[in-house]
C-alpha cells in the first residue's frame, strides 16, 4: 500500500487537470482563475512511470521541476535596481520616439510608439503592448530547460535578445508555439524571426525537434533568407 501511494504521488504532477480555458497546440492556455499562463503535457505524449521520472531528474533538481511552470522561471526582473525591469527595458528599447512613464518616476511605461513586427501596425499605449519570448518560456521548457537550475532559468526569461514588443494580441495567439505552428502575420518578418529564433535556439543549446527543423529549412528557402 505504501508503494502505492508513493507511486501515485509520484504520478500525479503529470497528469492534466481537468479546469476551464482553451488550450493551443502546445497544451497551453490562460488560466483565469489563477491568472497565469501555463502549459498541459501533450495528450499524445506518453505517459512516463514514476520510476522512469526519477531516474530521469539529475541529481539535486526536484522532480516537480520537470513540470512547466511559469513561476519557475522569473522574469521582468530589475536586473541593474534601476527601477526599470525587463518590460519596461524592452518598451523603451524598442519605440520608435522618447517614451512616457506613469506618475513621475522613470520606472513604468505608459505611451511610446511600438511597430510591432508581428503584424506590422503601430501602437502608442504600453497597454496594448506585451513582451513575448520570441523563444517561449514553454518550449525552452520541453526543449532542455526542465533540467536547468533556477538562476539560468532567469537568465533566459530576461534575456533582451529573445524579448520583443509586439501587440498584445499577437503574443497571445502565438502562446508557446515553435515556428511550425506558429508564424508572424507579418510575412515581411518571417526571416529576421527566424533569424532570432535560431540564434536563441543555439545560445542556449536548446534541443530541435525533426518538425521545426525541417520547416524552418523550408521556409528559409522560401523567403530565399539566405540571399
């Protein structure tokens, strides 16, 4: 019976709870009740047995760990205690005129001029603006950062190479979606995207799946990125 129950404790933070909120391709969704964004395993993935799941954790890393969580990876973090964080670092990093803050401290954003280069359209409230991971936190998930250490974890969500301000809308419909599912409306864009997510991929040795190498390749040849 204690085996039993060791078992089942084991098992239980991989299996999918049943809430409310539509999910995308990756398993991911907004959670309203929670107000987070978090992501689901693949219901085609298979389902690993406790004992395969902890033989696979390294040592000193949590097996809980090995579930995606957003809070395990901090971001909009104050890096230089400036007052400023990540997000308020990419909106006055990437507008096109000197931007405005709330209140009279230099700290939060509140009009600029953002291009966004998803969908090519222009915005001036920092409302309508959120900062995406060009990699999402998700897939660096899948893709070898369930075994990272907390602090690299932080590293990559702060990373101002794999942030970008783009339309709120945008960030949201793209989720945590790798380029074979999901590409800007932007066609314009798609080899600097790609571009980005390549560097990104390969800064942080990030694994590639059969898929997304395959249409990225594809792509590139399309849009002749390489000329």
């Amino acid at each position: 019976m204690k085996k039993l129950i060791l078992l089942l404790t084991l098992i239980a933070p991989y299996s999918v709870l049943a809430h409310s909120g539509r999910t995308n391709s990756e398993g991911c969704h907004s959670d309203k009740k929670r107000n987070e964004y978090h992501c689901h395993r693949r219901k085609s993935q298979p389902t690993s047995s406790a004992s395969d799941i902890v033989k696979s954790v390294p040592k000193g890393l949590a097996v809980s760990s090995l579930v995606y969580n957003r809070k395990d990876w901090p971001h909009w973090v104050d890096a230089d205690n400036d007052c400023q964080d990540a997000r308020a670092e990419i909106l006055i990093r990437d507008s096109k005129s000197p931007v405005k803050f709330k209140r009279n401290k230099p700290c939060n954003v509140s009009w600029g001029e953002w291009i966004d280069p998803y969908t090519a359209h222009t915005f001036y409230k920092a409302s309508d603006i959120d900062i995406d991971h060009i990699v999402p936190l998700s897939h660096a998930h899948e893709m070898g950062g369930k075994y990272w250490k907390r602090k690299q974890r932080r590293e990559f969500a702060n990373d101002f190479e794999n942030l970008l301000a783009v339309e709120d809308n945008a960030n949201q419909s793209k989720g945590g979606q790798p380029p074979q599912e999901w590409m800007p409306p932007n066609k314009s864009y798609h080899c600097k995207y790609i571009e980005k997510w390549k560097h990104i991929k390969n800064k942080y040795a990030l694994e590639e799946s059969v898929a997304e190498k395959t249409f990225i390749n594809n792509e590139a040849l399309r849009n002749r990125c390489s000329d």
